[in-house]
C-alpha cells in the first residue's frame, strides 16, 4: 500500500514494468543514480551499492587494491565504529556481504521490509567517511593473504589465471582479482584512501533499492542519507595509463601440473564487451554448446564418448571486451588429444553448418525459461539491475532474452568463423603431476609467462 | 487431507517483524505417500522435492554407493522414455531434476508444474536404468572420486566423518568407493530401486503457483502404480565413544584445512534451540558476529574461512559438532588452541547479554528472509514433516530463541561440548606428528614453514 501523503517525485528517467516488479531509474543532484524496483510479494528488501570500479581499473602496483577495500568498508566508518556494520545487520535479522569484480564493486544487504532504511544509511556513512585505520588494515591483509592461499590450493583457478595471463597480456584484465602476494603485501594505507578517494563517490554509484518498497520512499531515504555528499570527480572511461587490450594471433599453449589425477582443460577466445550484438550471439552459442544434456559438446563428450566427466561453456562479456571459455575434465580413459579434437570437430562443424531452426527454438526456449530463476527473489532482481547498470544498460537486463530471440542461424555461423577459430586462442592443460616442480612441466615459451605471475605472488 | 497457516510473527527486541505466511496443505496419497503442498501465488518457480527415509543406511555391504547411484541415475530413461526424451521435455520448459542417495530436487519455471510432477512420477515409478547410461554415469563417478582421492578438502571431510562415526554408515562417503563401485551393476540398482524407493517411506513436497487440490488429484493419478512396499526397519545407531583421536592426510598445498569436534546432536533433542543460540554467539552468526570469526579470522588473521556449529547437521540421527578452518601450516597449533578456548569459554563464563541479545534478534529477525526462494520452502516442508515439527513451529521456534537465557546457554555449552575430546583432522601441508605437536599448543614447535608452496 503507497503511503497517501509523500514527497512529490521527479520523473523518471526510465520505467520498466518486468516480473511482476516495477523498475524506474532516478538521479540525485548529485549525479547518483538510483535504481527503484518495486514488488511487494514478500517483506523483504535488498539494497545494493554499486562503484564503478574493480580490478581492472588498479594500476600494477596496486593489484587487489579494488577487494581489500571491498574487506576494508566492514571495517570502521565515522558512524559505524569496526565490527558495527555486521553488528547492525545482525541485530535487525538481516544479511550483508560484498564482492568485487573485474569492473564492478558491490555490497549488498537483504532486510524485512520494516527495516532497511540502515542499510542505505551505512552505506552513505562509509562512501563519505571511511576510517582505515593502520592496525585494522594489517590484520586484514593477513585475511586476504590467505583466501588467496585458499584459490592457490585450487586447481581450476590456477588454470584459469594462467590462461587470463596469456590471453590478455599487458591489460589489467590478466591479473586475478584478488592480486598478488606482492602487491599486497606492499600496498600502503593512503594508497588505498587514495583509491577509495578517486572512485567512491556519488557520480561512480548506483543505488539499488528493491522489493516491498515504495518508489517515494526509496527516494527519499536515499535523498536524505546520499543527498548531502558531493558530487566527486565524474568517471572518466578512458585511462590513458591504462594498456589496451591486443589482439593476437596463433594458438597459444600452456601446460601445468597437480598432484591429483584430474586432467583438465581451459581454452578461451578473446571475446566481446556486455550488451554488444555479438554479446546476444555468444549466449546463443554457449548453451548451443553446453546449455543441458542435449547440448552439442556435452551430448558428445560426456554422454556419447565418454571423452570427458564435464564439460561448461561461458560468454564472459566484460566492459572492455571479455573471453569466451571452454572448461573439460578429461575422463580417465581418454587422452587429452582426444578431447581437444573433438571439442575442434564440434566448433568447426559450428562454424560450417547452419544451426537447424529446429535446434535453436530449443535453445531459446531454454534460455527464456532459465529467466525465472534470475528474477526469483528481489536480491536477484537487484543484483541483475545492478549489474547491467554499471557495465552498460540498466534495460539491457530485460531486454536480453528479445534480444536473444532475434539471433539467427547465419549470424552464429559467423561470429563461429570469426570468434572462435584455432587462429586466435589460448589452450591450458592441468595434467597429473609428473615431475616434482610445477614449473619443470612447462615447454619454454610457457614457462617465461607463467614466471612472470608466479614471480608477483612468491 | 489437513491444512494449517503458519505464521512468524514473534516480535523482536526492537519491533514487530513481518509476518511470514507458509500455508501447508498435508494429503495422504492412496500408494502411501505423504503429499505437502504450500501454494504461492504469483511465483515464478515452482520447486518439488522427495525425501526417501532409508538412504545410503540400507546400501548392500560392500555395494556401497548403491543407494547415490540409485537416486543418481533415476533421469536416464523410464519404460516410455529416453534419457533424451526426458532432457527435451524438461529443458526447453525451464526444468530440472537431480536425485540424490535420499531425496530428489525438481524445478520449473512458470506454469508448467504438471510437467514436472508427470515426469517426477514416472521416473519414481518406473526408472528403467538402462545399461548403457549405468555404464557411462558409474565411470563418471569413479573419475570424480580418483580425483578426490588426493584432495585434501574432500578427504579431510571424509576422515573427519569416519574419526567421529566410525563404521556405522554416516562415516561413509555417500558416492561409495572405488572398490564398491566398481563391484556395482545395473541389477543392483533395479533390486534396491525396488526394495528401498517405495512410496511408504516417501514425503513429497510441491511449493509454488499451485492449487493444492489439483496436486493432490494429479499425484494420485500419477502415483497410483506406486508400490506402497514394507515399511522400514531401523536399529538404533553403534557410534564410536567420545575421545580424542588425531589424523592427518598428507598433501602439497598452502593450507591446512583443519577440522575438530565430535558427534552432535538430533534434531529432537530439548535443547536444539538454545543450541542453535549458543552456535549464533559461537560460531556461526554472521558476518564476523560471533566468537570464534571475531577472535581467529578478524583478530588474528589467521583465516579466510572459519566457523563451528553443532545445529546444521542435526537429523533423525546425530549429527556432529565441527569446527572448520582452513589456514597456513604455521597457525595450525594457534587455530586449535583458539577453538578450544573459545569453547572453554562459553562454558566456563555466562556469554554477555548484549551478545545473547544479537543472535535473538537475528534469529527472529531472519525468518522472513529464509523463505523467498521455492527450493527453500519446498526443503522446510519436507524437514517439517521428517522431524515432526509441530504446527505451529515458526510461530514456536522465534519464541524458544527469544526464551533463551544467559544460564541456559552456559547449561547447553556444557552438556553438548566436549572440547578435551574431540576428533581433530589436518588435511594438507602437515605429518601426524607435526599435529601431534601442534595439539599440544602453540608454544610447542610449529611446522617448517618450508612445506608451504
């Protein structure tokens, strides 16, 4: 039930009506954009702050600057004393937590709808007034240092972050996101208050209110708690400093190895940037691949010829231009060049043949009913608004399975011959160890690459 | 047919929470099952599970994995339908169904829940497991766990498990061994598909944009060749006694993952509320809330991951209380020694009230948001009716939390924790000798920190 007497509204930017929610986009004077989602099915609300900014916007020596800060915001503002925010949380039965990406920082809060107001005002609190305390941020440190412990005992990640590291080069979109040992371990205190300085403010975020809420009264808690912070320094896109992404040509290899007896693969394409035509036609191309049990590769390889245990496809669409990924787990039987050559055969006959029509109905009704399960909660609402919101389009969230929906057969044959050809494409292995060095296993050309990250974390 | 509204509406320390509305309509089916339906209108999803008392406890000795494989391969085909056939009809309407050793989770998105209870019918009928699928998926598994074999993440559980259980099945991994697998065969699947997945010992629930009545009336139909079988014998649990017992599984890798506790609780037992308080202070509140976060992953930095609890686990039959932590080499003896502390502790001194107040509030305060998701109600419907949870329970159970008093958790803390006899499992960089050591506290020697990659 709307309250009947609110403080009247500007418009609008833009209105969305969308599963079973209302969506309006709205602006503070000072250029902080808030997003309004409006359903009422349960009492809850989820609030979510986004910062335009993550790993690819740190410069080398500031590797996993964008995620300790992410630790550091739970750790003292001028109002919420270290230990507060969750203290705060707790006690009104709510949850929170954040995460950092490659081009995005978010923080999120679930609560009943009765009691989400402080959620809003935390978040003012600490984009305006973070403490950082020295003692705080080196006992932090020490946290982070091992959750990157944790992701080095992880075989997939260490492939993963090999093969990012050859794919993109020199671009920031190489480093993990998490950084290095190094980087981290020499990362001062007022250069992180530098950082949050530059990118967390006003004209760098956006609000996200979303459930049992009304649009006036999103507004005017968010007028009253962000209204009063300045504007900061408008975002600015292109870094000089920063190197761009290249395009290469060959195939590039590389090979690691564990002591366990898993063999896995990781190929990845340079790929496309969020929102973007080809964006819509490798979607269609990845569950063409490995989208459900009639999939192409996972009918082959898993179910037919036992070629692998798994097998998974992922459009990894970033702002300046992502990677598409193939990942297989080789079954026991089967040698690595089995696998690879069928995983060849099948993105050749993509890229020869023209899907049936039959084929991609199947896919699109699948992707189109995969889309309840995004919508199904106001955290998943939010968390999708926001995302879109800050990487490209707000709208684009509901608009992408139309989009999908005018993919044609034609113009996935071509963006196969284009994208995902031999001639442009990075191949990791993850084979049982042999040797007791990891890097004793890599041919030459690898092994200087690979020493170069290594070097970062030791 | 029975039906009840259960409303939270218990008021927290500070103000009324929302009301959490989970309406429950129960049906006995004629086959024997027992059908929950909370109808929600509006939903985008709608979740369907079964639970199927017997599980892994009836696998055949040395068969085991009988009862996973069973539950695992129910989707490979029926007497009228294809592996294929099946992944067509589900896929393109947004569905899914995965089996387990005990229970089957489905989903679907939009209206086309006859679908999903349809085909959920026909393959709880009659599973044709063919020979083929057997073959391929039984490899999968046996690929999976050659790989596990040498992780410590995965066997540090596995020894932890079978350190506190000892022979009895709940020490087991469910997905049997490489030995027990590899002596199964598609007969034994049909036998225990035919003796165990039976519809006495089944309880569905379907949670989503349904009318109860129809479900009912659908199911019926759908179900009526489901044999009712016999019901199910149990004999009451042999688990080893309460004692410190050390191992270590050895492995190159960075961390530590560290595992200490013993058996636990069941999920009838008195004091499971104030248990589930007494976690909250303890070891499982969240954010960084509770003690045992507080002290070893923010004060002492020692972790990423940290937590213990005694309430998550607890079942029909005892769970464990555990605490986890998964650290560097050299904090080993620190981490245990700061587990144990802390446990000491919440036994030896009344916890504060402000802290009592905190997890009361979260625990009251939280119900609303533990219910948003289909999946989520449809697995309290079935946890209901396992346990017995009376009608009225999330009206109940926020009002037990409220009751808790600072005696009561010293009281429970000292009856259920036993923190000079636990199991303790180091998994990684570490010999038993080097746990050994560290059990011993951290002035003792620490391991070389050249073990650490």
């Amino acid at each position: 039930m709307r309250p009947k007497n609110t403080q009247r509204l500007g418009p609008a930017t833009r209105v969305a009506l969308r599963a079973g929610a209302r969506i309006e986009e709205h602006s503070l004077d000072n250029g902080m954009r808030v997003m309004v989602i409006e359903r009422h099915g349960d009492p809850v609300v989820a609030v979510m702050l986004w910062y335009r900014v993550g790993s690819r916007n740190e410069r080398e020596h500031e590797a996993g600057v964008s995620h300790f800060l992410e630790h550091m915001m739970f750790k003292g503002s001028g109002r919420f004393a270290k230990g507060e925010v969750d203290r705060c949380t707790t006690e009104l039965g709510g949850s929170n937590n954040a995460f950092t990406g490659y081009d995005h920082t978010a923080y999120w809060f679930e609560l009943a709808s009765d009691r989400w107001e402080k959620a809003v005002e935390i978040e003012a609190d600490r984009m305006q007034s973070l403490l950082l305390d020295g003692t705080e941020f080196d006992a932090e440190r020490a946290v982070v240092l091992e959750e990157l412990s944790m992701g080095d005992d992880d075989p997939w990640r260490a492939l993963t972050e090999a093969v990012q590291a050859v794919a993109f080069e020199r671009h920031p979109y190489r480093r993990p996101i998490i950084g290095y040992t190094d980087s981290l371990g020499r990362l001062t205190v007022e250069e992180m208050r530098d950082y949050h300085r530059r990118f967390y403010h006003p004209a760098n975020a956006t609000l996200v209110i979303s459930g049992d809420v009304t649009p006036e009264r999103a507004l005017e808690v968010a007028r009253r708690h962000f209204g009063p912070i300045g504007q900061g320094a408008a975002y600015a896109e292109v870094d000089y400093f920063r190197p761009k992404i290249v395009a290469f040509t060959g195939e590039r290899r590389l090979k690691l190895a564990w002591d366990d007896q898993g063999k896995r693969l990781c190929m990845a394409w340079p790929g496309t940037s969020v929102g973007t035509s080809d964006d819509d036609v490798l979607d269609v191309i990845s569950a063409l691949l490995s989208g459900g049990r009639l999939s192409r590769l996972h009918k082959r390889l898993v179910v037919d010829e036992g070629l692998a245990t798994s097998i998974n496809v992922s459009n990894d669409a970033r702002v300046e231009g992502g990677l598409f990924w193939i990942f297989a787990e080789c079954s026991a039987a089967a040698t690595p060049e089995a696998l690879e050559k069928a995983i060849d055969e099948e993105l050749a006959r993509l890229a020869q043949q023209r899907v049936t029509a039959k084929e991609l109905a199947r896919v699109i009704a699948m992707l189109e009913a995969s889309e309840a399960y995004d919508e199904e909660t106001v955290s998943d609402l939010a968390e999708m608004v926001g995302e879109y919101a800050v990487d490209a389009h707000w709208t684009l969230a509901f608009e992408s399975i139309e989009r999908v929906k005018l993919v044609t057969p034609a113009q996935i044959q071509e963006c196969a011959q284009r994208m995902l050809g031999r001639e442009s494409r990075v191949v990791g292995w993850c084979l049982p160890k042999k040797s007791p060095s990891r890097l004793k296993r890599l041919d030459d050309s690898q092994r200087s690459s690979l020493k170069k990250s290594k070097a970062r974390r030791s | 047919m029975s039906s009840r509204q259960l409303e939270s509406s218990a008021p927290s320390a500070q103000e009324e929470v929302p009301r959490l509305h989970v309406p429950i309509v129960r049906f006995r089916l004629s086959c024997g099952a027992v059908l929950l339906v909370s109808p929600r209108p509006g939903a985008p999803v709608t979740a369907v599970q079964v639970h199927l008392r017997g599980s892994e406890a009836l696998d055949p000795r040395g068969k085991e994995g009988t009862a996973f494989l069973t539950g695992a391969l129910l989707d490979q085909g029926t007497r009228s339908k294809t592996d294929e056939e099946i992944a067509e009809l589900l896929e393109t309407a947004g569905g899914s169904i995965a089996g387990g050793a005990s229970s089957v989770s489905a989903n679907i998105a939009g209206r086309d829940t006859n679908l999903l209870l349809e085909l959920l019918s026909e393959l709880l009928v009659e599973p044709s497991y063919p020979q083929r699928q057997f073959e391929r998926q039984r490899q999968r598994v046996l690929d999976r766990l050659l790989v596990e074999r040498d992780d410590p993440r995965v066997q540090g559980e596995h020894l932890f498990r079978k350190l506190v259980y000892g022979t009895h099945w709940l020490g087991r991994p469910s997905a049997g061994t490489i030995a027990s697998l590899g002596r199964l065969t598609r007969a034994d699947l049909v036998a225990f598909h035919r003796e165990a997945w039976v519809a006495s010992r089944a309880v569905l629930a379907v949670c989503g944009d349904v009318e109860p009545e129809r479900v009912r009336a659908l199911l019926e139909r759908r179900l009526a060749r489901w044999k009712s079988g016999v019901d199910l014998v149990t004999t009451p649990p042999v688990f080893p006694p309460l004692g410190t017992r050390a191992k270590t599984f050895p492995a190159e890798r960075a961390q530590v993952h560290v595992h200490l506790g013993h058996l636990g609780i069941r999920r009838n037992d008195p004091d499971y509320a104030t248990l589930v308080v007494l976690d909250h202070v303890l070891g499982t509140g969240p954010g960084f809330t509770n003690r045992i976060s507080k002290k070893l992953r923010d004060e002492l930095g020692l972790a990423y991951t940290v937590n213990a609890a005694i309430h998550a686990s607890a079942g029909i039959l005892p769970g464990t209380f555990s605490a986890y932590i998964g650290t560097s080499p050299r904090h080993v003896a620190t981490a245990l020694e700061g587990f144990r502390a802390e446990i000491r502790r919440v036994q030896e001194e009344l916890v504060g009230a402000d802290e009592l107040r905190v997890a009361q509030d979260y625990l009251v305060g939280s119900f609303v948001l533990s219910f948003q998701r289909a999946s989520r109600r449809a697995g309290y419907l079935i946890s209901a009716e396992r346990h017995n949870l009376p009608e009225d329970n999330l009206v109940s159970l926020p009002r037990q939390f409220e009751n808790v008093t600072l005696e009561d958790l010293r009281r429970v803390a000292r009856a259920h924790l036993h923190p000079d006899a636990c199991c303790v499992v180091a998994a990684g960089p570490i010999s038993q000798q080097e746990l050994e050591k560290a059990l011993k506290g951290p002035r003792a020697k620490s391991p070389p920190s050249s073990r650490k990659r």
